[in-house]
C-alpha cells in the first residue's frame, strides 16, 4: 500500500523518486534548527563550531515509509577536538543519555528518529565518525541523518540521508535551502526576545556612597574638616614669582598645542576617511556598500565586517580584491541587523563604520 506523501500543511517535504523514505519536517523545527546553526556558526571565528543532536518524530511504515520529525533536542559537545562535532567519551555517554530519553518504549507518541549536525567542514558528506554513530544509535532502515551546511553571505544548504542497501551514502540525493523564505517564499514567525543575562552584585551590610564603598578613617588620622582647620606654614612671597612663571609656561604650550591640533584637523578635512557604509534590499538580500574611493579603503591592507544577524555574529574577512570591489551580497535571516566595518589602512591604526538596518 502506497504511503500519501502529498505536503502537508506547515511541513517541507524531503522526496526523492526511488528513495525508500519521505521525510516530512516541520517548518518551525526547520527554522529552530537554523538558528541553532547559525549559533554555532557565529560562535568561532573563520570556520564556525559545529553543532548536532537528535531529530525527534514518528515514522510511518509503507511505500514509502514517512519519517516525520516534529521536534528536535541538541546535545552538548565538549569540543576537545576542534570546532568539528567529534565526540570524546564523555561525549558518547552524554549522547547516549539524550538518546535513552527518546526511544519508543519510553516516548511512544514522539522518539529520536535520527541524527543532526552542522557541517563546518570543507564539502557536504557524512564523515566515518557519523556513520559510526549512527550504526550505533540508528540501525533501523528507516532512521535518517540531517547535514546542514551554514554560510555568512547566502542561506544554509541541508541535505538528508538514507540507508541505501544498508549504507549511508557519502553524499545526498537531494541538497535544499534551509531557511523558509526560499523553500515557501515566506518569512518565519518573529523570534522572541533574548533574555539578557545580568550578574547582579550583592553587597548587602556594606556601606555605600556614590557606587564606592565608604572606609572608615582610623583614630589617628585626623578627617578632611580637621587637616582642613590646622593652620599651615605662611611662605607666600616665594610662591609669586613661581605662580608668575607656570602661568608664562602654560600659555606658551596652549598656543603650541592648539596649533598642532589646527594643522591636523586640517589635514584631515582635506582627506575624508569616511567609510559610507550602506545597506540596501535587493529582492530577499540585501546588498552592503563602501566608499572605494575613501582613502582608507584604497590604501586598505584587509578589513573586517562584522554582521550581527537576529542574535548570532558572524565575522566576514575582506582582503584587498574584495575591499575594492565596494560590495557584498547578505542573506538577511531577521529583520534587524548590524554590520560593523573596519578597515586597516596604511599608515593608519583602523577606521570603524557601523550601520543598524531594519525592514
């Protein structure tokens, strides 16, 4: 008996002609899942750290069987291996212990119906530590594994994997975008807000003025109002002269320095080093500008834009080429964003440019 995989309402539907397994996954799991990438993406410099767990569903025996996953729990890794989603010991059992959780004599309306990770990693295929894991947790024919691949310019890549004749294939059958605009040409629904985390110090029974705490003088030394009421030594004909001198002195060097200044504000009016950072909607992307003719972009070393995306940062190098270009395409996930530029110019420290963008 054939097995409807028509879509069904508020699902993306994975199939592949030939394929024994439809997936059906939930488009705010999909959009979950895509923020946990992202987290992790945005978390280490360059490469970005992976991140995996379990994916949690029901599957549906037939021609083909449907797996359809309906939730999704993360599972922590120490990264003692480098930002790549390895396993330590410690890790397998930590793994084991989420899996446990999740198998259908304990969870019989939802359990762990396969794997997911983040691909940081140059190309887009299961590594032999994967498929150990899943031939460890995931025998079954019918469980699957879910690859996400993250990128800081366009939108994820995620692809599933089946069992063919037993085996894991190296690569998917079927790649997709993994964010909702481009799979349904649809926004997701507004994010809540991060709770901000505020260490708050208390100091209770510890007198206070003005943020600083008071100390107490000690018996001998006598207060501000007493040291100010002793009288002092008379010797106010030597300092005269001494007063006249400073006075001389400190003209001199205001006139010195607010010449130098002059000169220098000068000069750089006559060069701007202003960046013109801008941001403009081009269809679902937006596209980042620079001045390339400012003076710190034309004699620019690198430069390095930071782009703070609905609660991940990710850091984007520019070389050279890419700095005279002028331009970037970004595949926007929110509606609020911040990019911070900074350039290294020659001869100069760094010129820093930011630019808030809201829809």
């Amino acid at each position: 008996m054939a097995t409807p995989t028509q879509d069904p309402t508020g699902y993306y539907v994975w199939e592949v002609p030939g394929q024994p397994v439809v997936v059906h996954l939930r488009l705010d799991v999909l959009d979950r899942l895509a923020a946990e990438v992202m987290g992790g993406f945005g978390a280490v410099p360059r490469r970005g750290a992976e991140v995996g767990g379990l994916l949690i569903g029901t599957t549906r025996p037939g021609v083909p069987t449907v797996v359809q996953i309906d939730d999704v729990e993360p599972v922590a890794c120490e990264y003692r291996r480098g930002p790549s989603y390895l396993f330590t010991e410690e890790d397998i059992v930590g793994f084991e212990s989420r899996w446990a959780r999740w198998q259908p004599s304990v969870s019989p309306s939802a359990y762990a119906v396969g794997y997911f990770r983040s691909h940081t990693r140059d190309g887009f295929s299961l590594e032999p530590e994967d498929c150990e894991l899943l031939d460890q947790f995931f025998p079954a024919a019918n469980d699957v594994a879910l690859l996400i691949k993250p990128y800081a310019t366009k939108a994820s890549v995620g692809g599933f994997f089946v069992r063919e004749h037993g085996v894991f294939p190296a690569t998917t059958p079927l790649e997709f975008p993994f964010r909702r605009r481009e799979l349904l040409g649809e926004e997701p629904p507004p994010r809540r807000p991060r709770a901000e985390g505020r260490l708050e110090a208390r100091m209770e029974g510890l007198p206070r003025s003005g943020g600083f705490l008071q100390q107490p003088l000690s018996a001998s030394e006598p207060s501000l109002s007493d040291r100010a009421a002793q009288p002092h030594p008379r010797s106010g004909w030597v300092w005269f002269p001494l007063t006249f001198l400073f006075l001389l002195l400190g003209v001199a060097l205001g006139y010195q320095l607010d010449q130098t200044l002059g000169a220098r504000a000068t000069a750089h009016g006559a060069q701007d080093f202003s960046l013109s950072l801008s941001a403009k909607r081009t269809g679902d992307n937006l596209r980042i500008t620079w001045s390339r003719e400012s003076p710190a972009v034309r004699s620019a070393r690198k430069g390095l834009l930071e782009i703070d995306d609905g609660g991940f940062t990710k850091p984007v190098d520019l070389d050279v080429a890419q700095l005279q270009n002028g331009s970037l395409i970004y595949y926007t996930t929110s509606n609020t964003v911040r990019f911070r530029l900074t350039v290294y110019p020659q001869g100069r420290v760094s010129e820093v440019e930011t630019l808030d963008w809201n829809q």
